[in-house]
C-alpha cells in the first residue's frame, strides 16, 4: 500500500474474487475480475441483481475484454454465481476495450440490450470499423510532432494498426442511450448517472443514494491515477481539464459511500480520493512547468519528468498521451507558450 492508500478505508480488506467466482459487495450486488494482458491485469465488473422488462435476472455492468479465456470465466460465472438466473441487460461505462470488449457477445447471447452514452457507442463503433481512425501510421506521426523521435518506438506504434478492434472485434448495433443525470431503476434502486469526460469522451458512473454505493469505472480509482491522454484522433484538445472539472460531478455523493472501482479494491473515501487525483496533478503540472522554464521541451522530454519508471512501449503510448494533456492544460491557461521547431516538433517553453 502507497502512502495516499492508507487514506482510505477497503470494507473488504485484502479479499479478492478468484477467478470465476463473485464476492457479494452488498445486497444485490457481486464483484467479479477478469484478466487482462497489460502491467494493469485485471479489470473489475459488477453483477446487480434486477428485474428488467418483466424478467427478473442480473444486470451486468461492463464486459472485459474479448478474448476466449475471458468468455470461459464468464461461462464459469452464468453457470455459478447468478443463482440460475439469467442477465437482462448490460451497462457499459465507457469504449475502452476492457470496457466494452465482450459486449457484443454478452448481449447476443442472453438476447439483451446494451445501455451506454451516444458518444462512447458510437466512438466504438468508428474505432471497430472505420479505416484507419486511429493508431498506425496517425499515431506515429502524432507522436513524431509531440517528440519521439526513436525509430524502433514508431515503428512499432506504426505497427499497432488493429490494437482496438484486436481486443472489441465487434460492436452491438444498438443500444440505448445513458446520458448525464438520467436515472435507471434497477433492482428495484434509483442509480443516477454521472458523466466524466477526459478519460473517455462521455464516461458514465451510477450512483445508488439509497444503497450509498458508486460504481465509478475509471473516473476515480484507489491506487492509480485515472490514465488523461491526448489521442490522434482530437490533437488539441484539453483532456486533463475536462477530466478535473468533472470530479466536481461526485461532489453529492456521501463521504462514507462505498466506491466500486474498474481497477482495484472497493474503498471508502471517495472526496479524499478525489483531493488526492487534484493534488497529484497540481504536482504534475508544476514540475512540468518547470521543465518548461528557461528552455522549450517536447511532450517526449516531460515523459521522464512525469514517470521515473522504465516503460514499454504500451506504457510509453500511455504515458506520452499525458505529458501531452498535461502541457495542453497549461497551453491554455496561459502558462506556456508553444513553438514548432525546424524538424516539425512541438516544443512548449514558460514566456520570459
């Protein structure tokens, strides 16, 4: 446990869901975790006991990633822990493919409808079938302009042309929309949604006031920090903003309520949580701007100054896309001012 961790109370201590089986987190509600290939490798999901369209049965709320293994520790769970029952419908938080990987088959085979936001639906969809949106060849030269410069590194970004559709080789054709504040009834409990922006483009947490529980995907996380990119496909953009201006959306929610996660272990202390992700990136943008004071420095430069750690290139894309969100923020407040150099890379320099 880090520091910032003891900060924070875990109902559940050490306990863990082994894989296959579920943890009753309250009443009607179970917690399942599914592998994934990455340093982060495992993402958490929730079962919520429901009764949806006349049938009473389990609402699922995010999917995995789609792999085999993963469906078969799903087949282990219909066939363990739903108490016989089947699942009625699914919830997606947000695109991201451990998000929303498996939706697809999930929903087609209990017959179910998806429910997600307009833009995350439909952001899937671009990224699964249309040509070329993102990753490869834009990616690298994304990258190239923000300063990596290492050809071995942009080869293999070049090289990651089907990384989204690899991991969400289909997306459900319908779906219906969850939008900010809408209130879903399930289980016989109001869950008011949360929208959150910079970590995905329209992500949607639930909150249960009568049951004092958020499900807060990737928006607030215990031991991490939530990942804020600038991607290929919105250059300009100014994630880190948009990020920290949502939190402010959790500000009704009870100190004491319980927060299930998309990573990590359900806690307590949601705005201690909160405090801590703005001081960290308080810390972060400081630091930056001193790389920045007295020479101009690319995104690829700030990348050590942000993670001492050594990276891979998974890592790597990670990382650079928040060197870059970070310089963004203060680009547009004014702090830095930028410059394109003679070889075609973004530098960023506090004015004189």
């Amino acid at each position: 446990m880090n520091p910032l961790e003891h900060e924070l109370k875990y109902p559940l201590g050490d306990t863990l869901p082994a894989a296959g089986t579920a943890i009753e987190v309250a009443p009607g509600i179970r917690w399942i975790r599914m592998p994934l290939p990455f340093a982060l490798d495992h993402i958490n999901l929730w079962l919520l006991r429901d009764r949806f369209e006349g049938r009473d049965g389990w609402t699922i709320v995010d999917c995995g990633i789609a792999r085999d293994e993963v469906k078969a520790l799903w087949e282990q769970v219909f066939a363990t822990q739903l108490d016989g029952l089947p699942v009625v419908r699914v919830i997606v938080t947000h695109m991201h493919p451990d998000h929303i990987g498996l939706a697809h088959w999930l929903t087609e085979k209990w017959g179910v409808p998806l429910q997600m936001s307009a833009t995350d639906f439909l952001t899937a969809h671009l990224f699964v079938e249309g040509q070329a949106i993102s990753g490869g060849e834009r990616m690298a030269a994304h990258f190239a302009r923000n300063g990596m410069t290492d050809q071995a590194s942009l080869d293999g970004v070049r090289a990651r042309t089907r990384y989204y559709p690899q991991l969400v080789p289909r997306v459900p054709a319908h779906f219906n929309r969850i939008m900010d504040r809408d209130v879903l009834r399930i289980g016989g409990h109001e869950w008011h949604a949360i929208a959150g922006y910079g970590h995905a483009p329209e992500h949607i947490s639930l909150y249960c006031k009568e049951l004092n529980i958020v499900i807060s995907g990737d928006m607030v996380l215990p031991r991490i920090s939530t990942n804020v990119s600038v991607t290929d496909i919105d250059p300009e953009s100014n994630p880190l903003q948009l990020y920290l201006d949502s939190l402010g959306g959790y500000a009704h929610v009870p100190a004491d309520a319980l927060v299930l996660p998309s990573h990590g272990r359900p806690f307590v202390g949601i705005h201690t949580r909160i405090a801590q992700q703005h001081a960290h990136h308080a810390d972060h943008l400081a630091r930056v701007k001193e790389a920045c004071t007295g020479k101009a420095a690319s995104a690829y430069d700030i990348v050590p100054v942000l993670f001492k750690r050594k990276l891979d290139l998974h890592q790597m894309t990670f990382a650079l896309g928040e060197a870059i969100a970070h310089l963004h923020m203060l680009y547009y407040q004014g702090a830095v001012a930028r410059e394109i150099g003679a070889d075609d890379i973004v530098r960023y320099r506090v004015p004189a």
